[in-house]
C-alpha cells in the first residue's frame, strides 16, 4: 500500500467501532485478505487515537492511546506499541511469573 493516495474519512467513533467488530468477525471467519487485515489494523490505531484520554482508562491505555496520537503512519504506531508493550510483555513471560 506505499504509496497509494489517502483520503480523509469522518466517521462516528461508534461507527467505526461497529465496522472494526465487523471486519474482525470476517477475518476471524476465514476472509483471509491482506489489504482486509491493514484496513483492521489501521482502524483499530485511529479508533485508540479517537478515544484518548476518556478519563476512565487506565495508565497503559492512555499511554498507548499517546502512541496513536503521536503516530503519522500505520507502521510508527505499531513500532511505538511495541516499544510500550515489550517491557511488559517480557515481565509477564520471565521466570518468576510462571507457575511452578
């Protein structure tokens, strides 16, 4: 998709959560689509981004919806999720926090 032109969309936040339920529903069923899986990702980055700082999240979830925000590019935000999420995600996978 580089390179490909771009195209603004205002979409109700509902909306668009509603029509990611969808396409996650028609990937989880087999719809298997590469540009069907970008259009998922890219959704579910500008839905975090739109949601931001409701108030009732928690201080991950406003510390990833920063990374959307902050984010030109579908892939600058998944770089910038992951640099969040791996510390976490290493502690949750180390020794200690195994079940003997």
């Amino acid at each position: 998709m580089a390179g490909a032109p771009y195209f603004p969309v205002n979409l109700p936040l509902d909306a668009a959560e509603r029509l990611h339920g969808v396409v996650e529903d028609l990937l989880e069923n087999g719809h298997e689509d590469p540009a069907l899986e970008r259009a998922y990702r890219i959704l579910a980055w500008r839905i975090l981004a739109a949601r931001g700082e409701g108030g009732n999240g928690s201080v991950l979830v406003a510390r990833m919806a920063e990374a959307a925000r902050d984010a030109e590019t579908l892939e600058q935000y998944e770089a910038a999720r992951d640099d969040v999420l791996g510390p976490i995600l290493d502690g949750l996978e180390s020794a200690e926090n195994r079940d003997p």
